[in-house]
C-alpha cells in the first residue's frame, strides 16, 4: 500500500532529500535540471532502497508531498514527526 505526506515546509523537506541522499537510497529520477522551472514553480525525485521508494514533488503552492511504499514512508514520517495519509487510488506501488 502507498501513502502520503502532504504540505511539507520547503526547508523541512529540503532536509528530507539531503538525509535521503547521505544514505543508502539512490536518487533514480528527477526532475530536469535544465527545466527554466525548477525550484520555482515545480520540482521532483524519486529515491530507491531495494523494493522500496519514495517519490518527492514540490510546488511553490503545496510546497513538498511524498508518496511512498510501506514501511519507508512510516518511518520517515515517525522520524520526521508527520502525518501519513493513504494514496488515493493506490494499487500497492508509486
């Protein structure tokens, strides 16, 4: 099953990714670099651990929202103080 955390302060989630990155997760998709809007107006990554992964995506309105497969999404939520929320339509992936 998949989850969600939404409305992440950008400096919190900020955070999130740079602790994700000093681990052992592997950042396998991003947004473009080369796109004229990033980290103005959109932004996102995606991160995987073995069957596990976490997909980030920020907005200038939203701010940041993760989705996730189980237990990664837990436990960044409990180690971060969050609240998770089911994904909507989730078949069980990201």
């Amino acid at each position: 099953m998949s989850f969600k955390i939404e409305f992440i302060e950008t400096e919190l989630g900020n955070r999130m990714l740079e602790a994700l990155k000093q681990r052992d997760w592997k950042l396998t998709q991003q947004y473009s670099p080369l796109a004229f809007d990033k980290g103005i107006d959109f932004d996102s990554y995606t991160f995987k651990n073995g069957e596990q992964s976490l997909y980030f995506e920020w907005t200038n309105w939203f701010e940041w929202e993760v989705t996730g497969t189980s237990p990664a999404i837990e436990d960044l939520a409990r180690a971060y103080g969050l609240t998770l929320k089911p994904e909507q339509g989730s078949a069980g992936g990201v």
